[in-house]
C-alpha cells in the first residue's frame, strides 16, 4: 500500500523512510477496477462517503487520498460522481480530498478542432493500444450544436489516398441514440465497424467513437467544420511519420494532438479536490547491494509523465505538485524475497521499500500535509487547506 506508506508510515521499519503524517489513523476501502468507468467512479463516490461517515462516527477530521483515475470524461468537474465527492467534501469542516493528476504528460491524448469559416479539419487515428480505436468528443452546447463530423479512412501506400468518407453529421439528432454502422470504401468494401453514441449532460455534448477497423493497413480520420470547437480524448491520434505538404498538401488542415489537458478526468477536475502532479525529488539512491542507482533528471524539475491542465473549461490543474520521481515506499512482506532475489536493484538498502513514483506516490504526500493541518485545526474546511497547502509560501 505505497500511497498509506507515504502519507502515514510510522517510520517503526526504518525512520529514513517515515511517513508525512506518521501518527495518523488509516481507513482502507479497495476499489475493483475491473468495472466500466462509470460504474467504477460511482464506487469512488461510495467510498469517499464510507470513510467520511466513518471519520464522524471517531468524531475525527479525514483526509482521503484517491490515487487513481481514468483519462476519459468531460475533465471539467462537472459529472455526477464528482459533483457527490463535491458535497460530501462541503457537508461539514474536517473534511478534504487529495487526488493525483495522472500520469499522462508526455502522452499526447487530446487535441482542439475549432474550423475556421470554410475549413474542413482533419487527425488520423489508428488501433495502437488495442483492436479498437476509442476516441471521446466533448463541448459546450453552444461550441458544438453548430459543427459537422465525419468519419473517413486513408490508405498509406503507395501515396496517401482518401479511400472511404461517411455521411456528415452533428450532435443534434444523436443524442441519446445508439447508432451501429459500417465504413465502406469507395470500391464497396467493409473498412471498419463503428458505433457511435452522443449524450447531452447539462450544458455539455459529448460524442463517441468505437471502431473496429478490418484491416491495419489504414489510417481513419476524424473531419470536422462548421462553427464552433470540440475537445477530443484518444490514445491513439497520430502525431508521428506525417507526410510532408509538398507530397500530401491537405496536411495543412492536419491537427496535431498536444500534451494539453491530460490530467485524470472527473473529480481531478473538481476545484474542491487538491490535485497533485509530480516532480523530480531524486535521481539516485543506494539500493539493497549497495549500488549507487542514478537517473538522467533535474531535481526540482517538473516530472515529464506529470498530467497537465488545465481543465476543459479553462481552470487552472493540478493544483501543486509534490515528490513523486522518485519515491521509496513500503514493500510488502510477501513480495521481499522475489525482488532481493530478482530485482535488488529497485530495492532501498534496507530491502523493505521499493522505488516507486508517479503522482499516486506524488498525492499521499499532500495528503499527508492535510492531516496535519488538521492536526493542529481540526475544524478547519476544504478552503483553508487548499489556501494553506497552495499558498503558505507566499504569505
């Protein structure tokens, strides 16, 4: 359990290695994360309010760190499972959440179509991650009811050549509507399978995408014009091996994915959650053979696989950053033979803690700071923890 070992370790093992808040009580709840996203962010809900009215019945202020995250979503705070975390955390004093930003910022996920007048945009996707492509569309009502998007697919060699475009469409008719259907080439062959699925949720569209391509051997394109902008969330946007204008000239209306807005969507994007991304706090260490273990980083610099804001609707995320690259934790009992045996080299000296790091190692360590906040301010809210935590160093 590295995020309980960070955050509150009673240092009884080893005191190099203590723990933020060493004297804290830890409430545990497990999480499957072989459910769906929506399902699996409702549980997260659920165990927010488990541990919070846990912490009322001991008549104790909690600090609940949640390492974890999924990357899809409207990354604006505004889904139900963040708006539940939302109000359990507002309900009384005593209470804050930390989270991890994720661990994303060197993954170019996202990208922005926004069509000048007349222009038709254009990114390739391909099935890089799994036999399917996945991509997420999300906007304001009124940045999206105005655009068209269609589905295209380009064949690579021996020059790129748009071999299949489906109809035009927009948000206003698929919301709500389940629609499975087939890209057919412009010789009359199946390219792919698709589904898509639109939804309204408040004042936000979002569109998806599932493609089942029928053969590797195609990009598939996503177009868009009109009026408007659409945020878009896949891992797999090319943004590598792009021909050159001189010899594919449409290239032009080409958007490049960005390393933009690759934080963890839901409650990350919440302003009353703190969000933590990472930075390099060592790049050595003496491991469990005595050998000096060294890393190419700066220290102080931010962590490159540190997710970064902001936030679909323009707020500023994470909130801070914290130690997470790189960071010894707890190893567990059962797993110290195998690694002295098979890895000594991940282990510190003492064999007992593991290198780890990510901003779910970069999180407990806030969380950490909360609870001793609370410590000395039990009846303290969400605000003055946040301020405390983001701005004590200027005041």
């Amino acid at each position: 359990f590295p995020s309980h070992d960070i955050a509150a370790s009673n240092g009884k093992t080893d005191t190099i290695f203590t723990g933020v808040a060493p004297e804290a009580d830890i409430i545990s709840v497990k999480l499957n994360f072989n459910l769906a996203d929506n399902a699996w962010l409702n549980s997260v809900a659920d165990a927010v309010n488990y541990i919070f009215t846990k912490a009322d019945s001991l008549n104790k202020p909690c600090v609940i760190n949640i390492s974890a995250g999924t990357y899809f979503g409207s990354h604006d705070g505004k889904d139900l499972q963040a708006q539940t975390i939302d109000n359990l955390i507002t309900a009384k004093n005593g209470r804050c959440v930390v989270a991890a930003a994720g661990n994303a910022g060197n993954i170019a996920h996202h990208l922005i179509h926004q069509p000048a007048t007349g222009d038709t945009l254009f990114t390739w996707f391909t099935n890089n991650s799994s036999n399917a492509i996945y991509i997420e569309l999300w906007a304001g009502t009124s940045s999206f009811k105005n655009m068209r998007f269609s589905l295209g697919s380009d064949a690579l060699n021996p020059i790129y050549t748009n071999v299949a475009q489906d109809q035009w469409m927009g948000i206003l008719g698929n919301v709500g509507v389940l629609r499975n259907d087939s890209l057919m080439s412009f010789t009359g062959n199946r390219i792919a399978r698709y589904q898509t699925y639109g939804q309204q949720l408040g004042n936000r569209y979002s569109f998806i995408f599932y493609i089942l391509p029928d053969s590797t051997f195609n990009y598939f394109r996503l177009m868009s014009t009109g009026t408007g902008k659409f945020d878009v969330w896949s891992f797999d946007m090319i943004d590598y091996g792009l021909p050159a204008p001189g010899t594919y000239p449409n290239i032009n209306n080409y958007v490049l994915p960005d390393y933009n807005k690759t934080i963890c969507s839901s409650f990350q994007a919440s302003d009353k959650v703190i969000t933590v991304g990472q930075y390099v706090n060592r790049n050595n260490y003496v491991d469990y053979n005595g050998n000096l273990q060294t890393f190419p980083t700066t220290e102080g610099a931010l962590a490159v696989s540190s997710s970064k804001g902001p936030t679909r609707d323009g707020r500023i995320k994470p909130d801070i950053t914290s130690t997470g690259e790189y960071t010894m934790s707890a190893l567990p009992a059962s797993a110290q033979a195998w690694f002295i045996a098979n890895q000594p080299f991940k282990l510190a000296y003492d064999g007992k803690h593991i290198r780890d790091g990510g901003t779910s190692s970069a999180a407990p360590v806030v969380a950490g700071v909360a609870a001793l906040y609370f410590e000395a301010n039990p009846t303290a809210n969400w605000l003055d923890v946040k301020n405390k935590i983001m701005y004590s160093f200027f005041i």
